[in-house]
C-alpha cells in the first residue's frame, strides 16, 4: 500500500515494457505495477484484457508485415 500512495502523491514512474509496434506501447508503474498501453487515439489507457488481445494480435500482423518486407528487400537486392 505505501508504493500506491507515493503514486498518488507524486505520481506513477511509467517504463516501456513492450514495443508492439512502432507507435503502441506498454507501460508499467515502477511502484505500483499499474499497466498502460496506447489506445487507436494515441492516448494512455488502461491495459484491460481486452486491449492486451488487441495489441498480441496487432503485434502478430506487426511483425509478420517486417518479415515480408525483409523478405522482399532481399529478393529485389538480389535481382
């Protein structure tokens, strides 16, 4: 209970926790473990377990875009 009050005193120390992409991200309180993520507005909302599904599934179709695209720039480079 005492690292929530320091929170609500002087306020959360958010880290980057997760990069799911290149503009969503999740962010952990370093006292109070409270979790953020970045919503379709670019505002800080709470990670629910709803948004966790939206960004596991946001960063699957992330990392499988790069893929493609590494795969292509290599192609043509070879061409």
């Amino acid at each position: 209970m005492p690292t929530k009050l320091y929170c609500d005193f002087f306020g959360h120390n958010y880290e980057v926790t997760k990069k799911v992409t290149n503009h969503v991200k999740e962010y952990t309180c370093k006292c109070c473990k409270k979790q953020l993520t970045t919503n379709s507005n670019g505002k800080l909302t709470e990670l629910t377990p709803k948004f966790q599904e939206i960004n596991s599934a946001l960063e699957r179709i992330y990392n499988n875009r790069m893929m493609r695209l590494k795969q292509k720039s290599l192609s043509s480079s070879i061409c």
